[in-house]
C-alpha cells in the first residue's frame, strides 16, 4: 500500500518573501518580539503565535485568537506609555539584551530552570567549537527567543565573520554545474545551505550563485565575504520566480541546479541527479527526496490529479528510507526546492512561466512542458536535501498567498485540461500508478524468492534480462520477493525504476494486492512453490493476466538426479514436484520456459496449458574476434548451491582431469562460483583453485584469461547460462547433453560429450590445436549475438505475454 500524503501546493513554500505587500507585514510580526523587549508577556504570546503557524499544528481561529491578544496589548494604555521606552532600547541594543537576559534568569531561578539552562548553554558551545554541522550560532542561556539580524550586538558580529572566514568556494573557468540559490534575507539560513553545500560539494566544477531580491537586510553585506560565491544583489524586488530565472541567465554550467536557501544538501545530492542527466539523455529534469528536519518525509515527488490539485507523495511518513520512496520512476512533478535540468533546456522553455508569480504551480508547469518536449520528468531518490519549509501562509484561498494558490491552480487546469485528462486521475485514486506517472503504462507485478542476485546465480540473470526488457517496453514493474528481505542487491534494481515491496512495507500480500491488485496488467509468478503460496490471493485480488515462468521444469531435473544417485527421497520429490507443476500450468494465461523441448513437455503433460519457448538469456551482441588465449587454464562457472554443480564439479575433478593431466600435465582447473560447499572446497590443490564468490569484473578476467570452459553437467533442466557465457566471451566449450540441452545450432561451435573419456578428449584438443579454437571461439560468438541479443529477447518475451 502507497503512503498517503496531504494535499499541499505545488510550489517552493519554504520561507521565500514576495514581493506583494501581505508577506511583508508577515515579515514584520515575525520579528517584532525583539522590538519589545521590555515586556516579556506579550513577546510570549507573539512567539506562539510564530510557533503555532510554523508547526502548523492548529486552527486558523486559535490563531486569530492570540493575533487578538496581541493587538489588544498594542492598544492598551501601558503599550502607549512605555512607547518612548521601547523606542529607545530599539537604538541600545546591548541594553536591551541585558535587561532580557536579566528578566530570564529571573524567571529561571523562580521556575527552578536556571540549572537546565545553563548545561544547554554549555552543551551548545561545546557543539560550536566542534563545528557541528547546521549549527549556525549558539545564543546565551537567556538568548532562545530569534533576534532580528539587524539588531546583533557587535561581538556576535565579529564572531559570524570568523566563521565567514571558514566558508571558501572553489571558482573554475568552466563549470558543469551552477547551483542557483533564490533569497531574501535570512542569511543565517542561506549560510546554512552554503556550509552544507560546502560538506558534500558536487564531484565535477561547479559554482555557485544567491540571487538576494533586494530584501534590504543589512547582514546581506556577509554573503559578501564569501569567497568564491558569485552573489547576484537586486536593486528592486522581483519575487521568487522572476529572480529565479534572472539568476539562471548568468549562469555558466551545462547543467542548473534550482536550490532553495532553506535546504541542506547530504551525501551525493548533486551527484546522483548529474548521474541521472549526464546516463539518459531521455530524462529532462530530474530533483531530490525532500526530507524535515526531524527526519520525516516531506516528499518523493509529486502527484498532479486530474483537476490540477497536488500532492506531495508520502508526506509526513516517519520512514523515509522504505522501498516506496527509494526507487527512481516518471513523476509528474518535482518540487522546485532542488530540481536540476539541462540549462539550455530551461532557457529554451523560457524558464519558469511569469504568468504564474510569484509563487504556486511554477515547478509543476515546467514538469509539464519538459514532458511536452519529449523528455522525462524523474525523481531520483539517491538525492536527498533536508528541506526547513517556510511558515504557511494561512487555508484562505481568496487572500495573501494562498489566492495565488487558487488562481494558479485554475490556470494549471486551463492550460493543461487535454494531458490532465489523459494522463493524469481523480484524486486520491489509483496510487500505484498515480506515484510514478503511469496512467497509460502497463504495471507487472513479479513474484520471486528474493532480489535477484546476478552475480551468484544463472536464474537471476534470467530474472534480470525479463526485468531489462520490461523496463525498456516502458512497463511499470514492482517486484515482491517472498522473503521480503532488502540487501545490497536491492539498490541497482530501484535505479531500473523497480518498486520492491520488501520487509519496509508492513503489509502482507494479501493486504497489498487487495488494495492495488485494481491496478495490475499482469503478474508474473516463478517457481512451482513460489507459485503454490501467491496464486490464491492473485486469483481473489486482481483480473490481472496471469504467467508462469518456471526457470527449469523442476521434477525432470530431480528426476535426472535420482537416475544419477539412485537416492530414493530424491525421486520422491520428483513426483511431488509433478503433481504441482502439472496442476500450476493451466491456472496461468501464459507459461514460460527456456526451450522448445520445455514447451512440448508442457504440452503432453497438460494439454489446456498454453506453453511458450522464450529467449533463455540476453547478452550484448559482441562479434570482435578474440584473439587465441594461451596457456591450459580450464574454467568452470556454477553456483555451488546447485546440486547438479556440485555433482559437475565432483566428476571433473575426480573422473574427467585426471585423464586430461594425462595428454596436457600442466592443465590447471579453476572452480568458479558462490556457495562452495564442504565437498567442493576439499576438491582444492596445486592443480585445482577454488575461488568461492566473485565478482563480475572477477568473473570477466577469467573468463579472458582461461584456454577453454567445461560444463560437466550430469543432470539438471532448462538452457545453461554457464554455456552461453563462455560462447560470449568467445571461450571455447566442452558440455555434456544436459548442458547444451535446449541451444539450437550449438553443435557447430560446441563439442559434447556423454562420457568421462569423450569429455576429456575434446578438452585436450582445445588445449592443443590453434586452428580448432580459432574456429570454436568464433562460432559461439555468433551463436549468442545472433539469437540472444537484448532486443530478442524483450521482442520474444513481450510476444508470450500477450498471446492469447
């Protein structure tokens, strides 16, 4: 089930000052407590005031009620007497805070809170000598009340320009990327940014640029003092929107990143969201997972409904890093607090629209026209800014603000009526598909045991091409794994733009596809026992269409174990398996398996199925000769927790290379693959290496390295991974029928053998003859880029998915 969010405005609301007169005033009663600093009352009163519309934790009557108080206090007798009193504090300012600080330890030493007080006190400037990060000043124990900029004693002057001193911006000739930072005053706030900025900088040259719109705040003269910032100081007032894309124009960089002053960027911010741009060149803006400061989400992309109203996708939630936010997909808006696009691109769409200043629905009009344009609007969740939003600005719609909210929503809905219609739903329906901007795509559902884990095993590299293609069709794909877990692997998934509904999301399938199941095209289940446990509920839930993808026929493959070993349990199981996959075959609009020879068993063993014979695997076509491999390595690849290769391994060794040491002594054989067991680690010595896990990149270099492959296989089912990657890299093979079972043509680049003495004969003949190699490795080449080229296979698959 998808986190529900509140609706909330599709625009930049965090702390940006207008140029209209309303937010002004509210700019003047935010710090008018320090202008009265004689009476401690109505200074609380004010604060709670400020407290209650930052939170936004109460009515706007409770509010109304406190302005009220306020307003009586400004009227009063006594507010007028003491107006001279006031006025001259207003100009003596360190008189002024000694008589607040004097009040407070009053008050403190009555309340008994003077001793709390002061530990904070001195907790705190431990926090600033260690330079802690967002730490921007530590007031004095009696100073936790915001004082105006402008109204600093000069001592806290002088120490903000020794920290200035600090923060020292890189300048390069030719940057990549411009970061553009719109404010208005609070520079305490836009130094925060630039210290986090300077924390976790982009990776590539960059600069950046403050556009400050004429606030008038003397502590601008600070931002002065940075080194290396270009700081942009407007001589008149022109709203967030038309400064933003002022800002833009002088900036240098390919790219542009539009950053909020009241954000702080982590780890990779800028670096994941370059990735994203510089990777795909289809991706036209891509932006950031906003984070609270308290750790909550504040959103991971937007939602826009069909009446033009937003939502900011898991607002709130209190668990930002579950799998629903951590996946990259289609949104149709980024909230412009950190969004990041091509600068030509902005330009070329003449930025932000005027028509919609000063603020409101500016971020998600541009999503809309990148979109408009052919390119893709994606939030990328490796980007992530804690976001400080702004004070609301109050629920009325027809004044201050928040009518702009109103009218800019109706010219949203005008301008964009036709794709609002067809692209987007009513709201707060359809979250599955509403969450990654799917309104048109098909949504698949894949059921499997765990994230694949392609570097450890062949059936999740199956797994991985049928994920590949889907993805390239423009299918929205979630994945359930049946052990729910989230591991190292789960990562490189998401960047696919694949949802896994693991252990961080608290529903059991039941549950989520009783909510969602209205959403799915189709679901894909693997595995006979996988199948058994989440048919029932698919069945209920969902008129989904419904495949069956089984790898390998499971009971012919322990059927050829129990011929091999005689173990009885073993063949037990063999017709237990049967039963099941022989019942599974018909409950499925679609079966799909490796081979032809898989396809007409089905057949014969139920005749109402509908079997289909699909690409087994997808590689990279790749026809460049390979030149001839010296030396007498012998390679062989399997994961070892596989019966049948460890039963591979076992006969090799014992039985096949004893006989090749015989023709070649320095033949040498390397044991590849995860999971050794006990009796293949024994199988180790001068002549024999086994590696246990490797990696990919590991993987590579021996398979360049090695003279030939084996693929001993005595009993298993399905096309052979292991076979199609060796002929990939052009390494000449010896298997044995049940490894080249189901590879049409690989007789001519191939030898096979059925028998100890056959097998290690072919073997030394790869050793020893050039030509023969010559010939063997550029036949498997061809073999594999001709019948299992990526676009094959999604072609063949997309086929069987949608045959009837």
């Amino acid at each position: 089930m998808q986190q529900r969010s509140s609706p909330s405005p599709s625009s930049r609301d965090a702390g940006w000052k207008p140029e209209f007169p309303s937010s002004r005033q509210e700019s003047t009663v935010s710090r008018s407590p320090d202008r009265s600093p004689a009476h401690p009352d109505l200074r609380q009163l004010q604060d709670e005031i400020d407290r209650l519309r930052a939170q936004d934790k109460t009515s706007e009557t409770t509010i109304a009620a406190l302005r009220r108080d306020v307003e009586a206090y400004e009227s009063s007798t006594f507010w007028r007497l003491t107006w001279p009193a006031r006025t001259a504090l207003e100009h003596t300012p360190r008189l002024a805070r000694a008589l607040r600080v004097s009040t407070k330890s009053c008050w403190w030493l009555a309340t008994g809170q003077f001793p709390d007080r002061l530990r904070m006190y001195r907790r705190k400037q431990t926090e600033l000598k260690a330079d802690i990060p967002h730490q921007e000043e530590i007031p004095s124990p009696a100073e936790t009340l915001p004082q105006p900029s402008s109204r600093r004693g000069q001592s806290r002057r002088g120490h903000r320009k020794e920290t200035l001193a600090a923060i020292s911006f890189p300048r390069h000739a030719y940057p990549v990327l411009s970061i553009v930072i719109p404010s208005y005053g609070q520079v305490p706030v836009t130094l925060r940014c630039l210290r986090s900025i300077l924390r976790h900088p982009p990776s590539c040259p960059y600069e950046v640029i403050v556009a400050e719109d004429a606030s008038g705040d003397p502590d601008i003269a600070e931002l002065r003092a940075v080194m290396g910032l270009v700081l942009i100081e407007r001589s008149e007032n022109l709203g967030f929107l038309k400064n933003c894309n002022e800002a833009a124009k002088t900036a240098a960089g390919t790219y542009l990143h539009l950053l909020n002053n009241d954000t702080e960027v982590l780890p990779g911010t800028f670096d994941a969201l370059l990735a994203r741009l510089q990777t795909d060149g289809g991706i036209g803006l891509t932006g950031s997972k906003l984070l609270y400061p308290d750790g909550r989400l504040q959103e991971a992309g937007g939602i826009i409904w069909n009446d033009a109203s937003g939502w900011n996708f898991g607002r709130n939630d209190p668990h930002p890093n579950r799998a629903v936010y951590s996946y990259s997909r289609d949104v149709d808006y980024i909230s412009g607090a950190s969004i990041m696009l091509r600068r030509d691109l902005f330009e070329s769409l003449g930025g932000f629209d005027e028509a919609f200043a000063p603020a409101y629905y500016e971020d998600t009009d541009l999503a809309f026209r990148v979109r408009a344009s052919g390119l893709r609007v994606v939030f990328e969740p490796g980007s992530v800014v804690i976001h400080h939003e702004g004070v609301s600005h109050g629920t009325d719609e027809t004044s201050g603000v928040k009518a702009y909210q109103g009218r800019n929503r109706a010219l949203m809905l005008e301008r964009w009526r036709d794709a609002l219609e067809a692209e987007h739903f009513p709201p707060a329906t359809h979250f599955l598909r509403a969450a990654s901007h799917a309104h048109g795509r098909q949504t698949i559902l894949i059921i499997d045991h765990y994230v694949p884990e392609p570097d450890r095993d062949a059936g999740s590299r199956a797994t991985m091409c049928v994920i590949h293609a889907l993805c390239n069709a423009g299918w929205l794909v979630k994945f359930w794994p049946e052990n729910r877990q989230r591991n190292t692997y789960s990562h490189p998934l998401e960047r696919l733009g694949v949802e896994i509904i693991d252990e961080t999301d608290p529903h059991s399938f039941a549950e989520w596809v009783a909510e969602n199941g209205s959403d799915l095209d189709h679901v894909m289940i693997m595995r006979p026992t996988i199948a058994r446990a989440f048919l029932p509920d698919a069945v209920l839930n969902t008129d989904a269409r419904r495949s069956y993808y089984g790898h390998d026929i499971h009971f012919l493959r322990l059927e050829r174990e129990a011929e091999v070993t005689g173990d009885t349990q073993i063949r037990q199981e063999a017709l237990t398996m049967r039963r099941l996959e022989t019942w599974l075959w018909p409950q499925f609009h679609s079966v799909l398996y490796l081979s032809q020879y898989e396809v007409d068993l089905v057949r014969e063993l139920a005749p109402t199925a509908r079997p289909h014979a699909i690409v087994p695997f997808c590689f990279t076509p790749d026809r460049t000769a390979r030149p001839v491999t010296p030396g007498a390595t012998i390679l062989f690849v399997g994961g070892f927790g596989h019966p049948p290769n460890v039963d591979a391994a076992l006969w090799l060794v014992r039985e096949i290379m004893p006989k090749v040491r015989l023709r070649v002594p320095n033949a040498r054989l390397i044991l590849a693959g995860s999971k050794p067991a006990a009796e293949v680690r024994a199988l180790a010595g001068p002549d024999v290496t086994v590696t246990g896990f490797i990696s990919d990149e590991e993987l590579a270099r021996l398979y360049a390295t090695a003279r030939v492959a084996a693929v001993p296989l005595r009993f298993g089912a399905g096309v052979k991974n292991k076979v199609l990657e060796a002929l990939h890299y052009g390494l000449p093979l010896v298997t044995t029928p049940v490894g080249a079972e189901g590879i049409a043509g690989l007789e001519s680049a191939v030898a096979v053998a059925d028998t100890a003495d056959v097998f290690a004969e072919a073997l030394v003949a790869l050793l020893g003859d050039d030509a023969l190699w010559r010939v063997r490795s550029d036949a498997g080449k061809a073999l594999v880029a001709d019948g299992y080229s990526p676009e094959r296979f999604g072609e063949v698959l997309l086929g069987a998915l949608a045959a009837e």
